[in-house]
C-alpha cells in the first residue's frame, strides 16, 4: 500500500465500470463535488491499480467481463482491510448482493441512480474510511497489537497469508525418571500479523469454513518434520472437525505414512458429540497407525464423553490443573487419583504446563513422570533440547 499521490480534499476514489460512457459520467459527477478521481475499465486493471496505489473508496460495477466485481473486492482485501468498496448492478441478484456483503462491500447501488446518490455514499464512505484507520491506530495504541479483520474477504485474505507462512514449533515431552525426550507436541504459529496466535487461525478457519485447509497444512508440515524427529513420537493437535476430514483416513497421505509415530490430540474443551461415528472414526485411525491422545482433560465438560468415546493411549492434563500444584492439597489429591486410575486402564499420563521445580516435584509425589512446560523448554523450531533442572534438594531449596 503506498500514499503516493496525495489525497484531494475529498478523498481519492477509484471508479471501475466497463462501460466507458458510465464510467466517465460517474468521474465527472464526483470530479465536480471535489472527489480526487481515477478509473479502471475493467476489474484486472482496477486489481493491478490498488496494489500500487492507495484510494479512500473504490466504486465498481459488479458485472463485468474477466474480474468481475465480488472478485475484485477479494483482491482489494489482500491490500487493504479497510477501504471501502461499493458496488453497483444494474441486475440485483440476491446471492450477488448476499455475497458482497460478506466480503466487506459497504454499499450496494442499484443502476441507474442520481448522481447525488453517488456524492453522498462516496462521501460517507471516505469518513467510514478515515474511521477505520483511527480505530485501528487506537488498537494498537491500547496494545491489543491484534489487527481486527472485519468482513470476510480481509480474513479470507489474513487466513491466506498466515497459511503460506505457518511454521510448526515443537515442545519436549519429557520422561523425568528417564531423563529422556519421549516425544514433541507440535504446535502452530505463523508470521501473519493481524493473526498473531494459534487460537486466532483457528478461530479465522471456522468462520471461514477452511478448517480442512487449516488441519492438511497442519499435517503435512508435521510429516516434513517428522524424519529429522530426535524422539519418536511426535504428538498432533487435531481439531474435532478435523475428524471429518477424509484426507485424515487417506493411506496415501503424507502423514499417515508416518502414523506409527504420531500421537493426535483431540480437546476436551471441545465438545466431539456433533462428530458423526466418533467411536468408527477412532478406530480406522487407530488401524492406520495412530496413537490417540485427549488434550486439556479437566479444562472441558465435566462429562467423560471424549474420554470415554477415545479411549485414548494418552491423557493430558490441562494447565490449570498443574498450576501452583505444590500450594494446593486438592490438586494433589486429584492428580494422583486420576494418575493412579490411568495408569490402571493402560493410558499414558501427561502433565502439561509444568512451570517451576515446585510443581515439578509435587507432581513427582503423586505419581506423575511425563512432563510438559516452560521448565524444561519452550517450543521452538526445529526440536529445542530440554533442560533438566535439579531436584530441590540438590537446588538447596526445602
Ligand atoms: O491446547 P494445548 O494444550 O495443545 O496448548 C498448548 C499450549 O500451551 C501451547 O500454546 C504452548 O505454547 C503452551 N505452553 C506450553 N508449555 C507451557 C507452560 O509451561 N506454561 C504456559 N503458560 N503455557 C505453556
Ligand atoms: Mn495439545
């Protein structure tokens, strides 16, 4: 985005209609209420003016041959998540006009309309302009540092870009007793800015619908990865819906090649009753390879469903639950109760989060051996070696 040319008093518009004869009445009749104009005569050229400059408002017909209106909209969003886009027909359809909202057009004018019509949208919409970009500066100055995406073809664009840039870290899951890396997690991240964590992605893929484009990246990333593994199981967080992904079952795909050492974590924080044959999809997994694992127990429903639906290989235990453990007598008891039961149906238990030698310890105490957390390392990439803090009582504490 580049502010070039310098904005008339009223703002710079870009007009784009394939008709000359309209395109030039529209541009006088802005021209004379004092609007800054340019034109476009079809909807590739408009593309290819906003990526070098910058408008406050960009007016285009819908109709039109090659990009038409809906795509050029798209287009603009991979540029500006703000400008306003409005856009005429003359043959309103309402899927049309359903789909321009949705991706962020602000006005909809049915052909043919006064001028006035056109001075006043455009006007309002170069103050709806000036708004946005306020409103984000004010973002940033109360250091949410998150970029809101308004409208779905800027999260379309924002989801895309944190795609092409998704990097998977890993974290060491560790054996105390052992002193060994019994497997990584691998978790998500990317360099896209107005998606600036995993939850953001994933929250942008569900409304989006592209959880499937989400979980396959996911996977073939970890599969890349996988080889170069100094431990042998690496262990995948799985989306529910992800569960519904056919790919997932695929023989041929690149992580099922890999499945013997690959743990998929599925959360409790997210109900798995709305997944079809839950039970059938667990056990082709299973065939295939897979181990199972139920993340954050403890951090969702009350109910056993996932856990009991998974029978899983692994369990872990949410953060929440490990947090300041050692100040915490019920904590305790819980984790080793629970330990105690899990080791009793075969499961593997992990606790996750572990922070400090206090709780390290006191999980020790009740049972626990398999360790996750900023203790023994942050995840990082390619696979971050693991310090092993001492116990207590070498560390002179008491
Ligand atoms: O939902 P799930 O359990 O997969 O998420 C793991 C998340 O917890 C990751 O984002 C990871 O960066 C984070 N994490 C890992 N270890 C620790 C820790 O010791 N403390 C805290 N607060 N977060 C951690
Ligand atoms: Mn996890």
């Amino acid at each position: 985005m580049s502010a070039a040319v310098q904005p008339g008093p009223h703002g710079r518009v870009l007009i784009v209609d394939d008709e000359p004869l309209l395109l030039r009445a529209y541009a006088r009749g802005l021209r004379a209420a004092g609007f800054t104009i340019e034109t476009a005569g079809d909807g590739a050229q408009a593309a290819a003016l906003v990526t070098v400059e910058h408008f406050d408002v960009i007016v285009s017909d819908i109709a039109m041959a090659g990009l038409d209106g809906v795509q050029l909209l798209r287009k603009v969003r991979e540029h500006d998540l703000d400008v306003p886009v409005i856009l005429m027909t003359a043959t309103p359809a309402v899927d049309t006009a359903i789909k321009a909202v949705e991706y962020g057009a602000l006005r909809y004018l049915v052909k043919p309309f006064p001028e006035s019509a056109l001075t006043e949208v455009v006007g309002r919409a170069v103050r709806l302009h000036k708004m946005a970009k306020l409103k984000r500066q004010a973002l940033e100055l109360v250091g949410r540092g998150e970029h809101q995406v308004g409208d779905l073809a800027g999260l379309s664009a924002s989801f895309d870009r944190a795609i092409a840039s998704l990097r998977m870290v890993y974290q060491p899951i560790v054996s105390w007793r052992a002193r060994t890396v019994y497997a990584y997690e691998a978790l998500l991240r990317s360099d896209e800015p107005t998606l600036p964590h995993p939850g953001a992605i994933i929250e942008a893929a569900e409304r989006l619908g592209r959880l499937p484009d989400l979980g396959r990246a996911i996977r073939d990333h970890v599969a890349v990865a996988i080889p170069s593994a100094p431990a042998e199981l690496v262990f995948v967080n799985l989306h529910t819906r992800d569960l519904l992904d056919e790919l997932l079952y695929a023989a041929d795909a690149p992580l099922s090649r890999l499945a013997r050492r690959v743990v998929l974590e599925i959360t409790e924080r997210a109900a798995i009753d709305d997944v079809p044959d839950v039970a059938h999809r667990i056990v082709k997994l299973r065939a295939m390879g897979f181990r199972v694992a139920v993340d954050d127990l403890g951090a969702g429903y009350a109910g056993l469903t996932s856990f009991a639906q998974l029978e899983p290989d692994v369990v872990k235990f949410d953060m929440s639950l490990i947090r300041r453990i050692h100040e915490n007598e019920t904590k305790k008891r819980l984790i080793g109760a629970m330990t105690a039961l899990i080791g009793e149906l075969d499961m593997r238990v992990i606790a996750e989060g572990v922070e400090s030698i206090e709780e390290r310890d006191a999980l020790i105490e009740v049972g626990c051996d398999l360790f996750q957390g900023y203790l023994f390392a942050r995840p990082a990439h390619p696979f971050p070696d693991v310090g092993w803090p001492a116990p207590r009582s070498v560390s002179g504490r008491r």
